[in-house]
C-alpha cells in the first residue's frame, strides 16, 4: 500500500479529496476501513498506513475518531492500534 500511496502521489491524493470535498458541500471528510484495530497491530489498518505516510511526507498529521468521537493522532492510539514508528518520527 506504501508504495501504491508513492506511485499515486500527495498532489494527486490531494486533488481527489479536495474534490470530494466540494461535491459534498464542505463536509468532514472520513477515511473507513473494515479491520478491528483492537484486535491487530496498526500498521496492517490502511488508515494507519496512510496517517503515517501522510505525516512522512507533509508534516501534518490525521486523526482517529474514536467511537465516543474522540479524536487522537498517532501517538495516541491504543498499543494494539498504534504504528510502528522511528524514533523521533512524531
């Protein structure tokens, strides 16, 4: 997925939510995806992978929403959630 996320690149990404993101009026946009991130490590949720590449290569961070609506960066998810990451990475 890494190298999927490369190969399309941050502009062209960027573009694509910016576009949703005006056909649907300016509302939040949400990344979903099916795995139970209590149950297996983060780096294997697209939605980590993407935070982290995302942080990797811009700087800013995307928050979880937790199911009360809480929402926490990547230094804050639960152990079973979190990413691997390199020290001094965020």
């Amino acid at each position: 997925m890494w190298e999927k996320l490369s190969t399309i690149g941050i502009e062209n990404i960027t573009n694509q939510l910016a576009s949703i993101y005006r056909a649907e009026g300016g509302k939040h946009l949400a990344l979903c995806c099916y795995e139970d991130v209590t149950h297996s490590r983060g780096h294997q949720c697209h939605r980590v992978v993407l935070s982290v590449w995302w942080f990797e290569r811009t700087g800013r961070e995307l928050e979880e929403i937790t199911d009360e609506g809480e929402l926490l960066g990547l230094r804050k998810l639960h152990k079973q959630a979190a990413p691997v990451l390199s020290e001094g990475a965020l």
